[in-house]
C-alpha cells in the first residue's frame, strides 16, 4: 500500500512563513500528481496547489502569489513553502497524490495532515 505523510505545520505569526513537506513511500509504481488541500473548522475542504510529475503546476486564487508548491527529482516528495502567512490561512493542510501501484491501477492517496495555525 501507499502511505504520505505530511511534516512542518505549526504556530507561526502573521506574515511569517512556514514550509510544509509530504513523503509518499509505500508500493509506487508512478505518480501522476501531487498536491496539497487545507481544511478549518466549518468548512469545506478545498485546494491550494498542484503539481503533475510533467511539473505543471496550479494554484488557488487565494495564493495570490504567497504559496509554491514544488517536487524532488523522484517525484515522491512534494513542498509547499508558504509566505506573508494570514490568519485566514489557519487550516489543517493534506497532503494528496495520484498514484499508481501497478501497471493497471492508480488511486487518491491522503495524508493525515497537519495544522497550520496563524496568530499573533
């Protein structure tokens, strides 16, 4: 099976930074892509950036700028390295990849995720 698991959440003022990572390890045939989702209390979960193993990326519009995803050259690690932090971005961060297991089969794989927390 495969497993991500995400790392670098924490308390952090507003305007700081924090840089989140997440290791997929497990039986990996290839990945197609890999991102991250963030989720607060109350609401919906939704997504803050993508990146395919071509490289292609997206972002959310509220990024604005502040966020970049980015990969290892195996492609089996995934960063988001986050800036000008506000609180609104308090959110639990999940870790997400597409990944194959074999020849014929690939799945959504989800981390734990970990709290990022932006307060002064």
């Amino acid at each position: 099976q495969v497993q991500l698991v995400e790392s670098g959440g924490g308390l952090v003022q507003p305007g700081g930074s924090l840089r989140l990572s997440c290791t997929a390890s497990g039986n990996i045939f290839g990945i197609n892509f890999m991102g991250w989702y963030r989720q607060a209390p109350g609401k919906e979960r939704e997504l803050v950036a993508t990146i395919t193993s071509g490289g292609n990326i997206h972002y959310a519009d509220f990024v604005k700028g502040r966020f970049t995803i980015s990969r290892d050259s195996g492609k089996n690690v995934v960063y988001l390295q986050m800036n000008s932090l506000r609180p609104e971005d308090t959110a639990v961060y999940f870790c997400h990849g597409d990944i194959k297991i074999n020849r014929f089969e690939f799945y959504d794989y989800w981390g734990q995720g970990t709290q990022v927390t932006v307060s002064s």
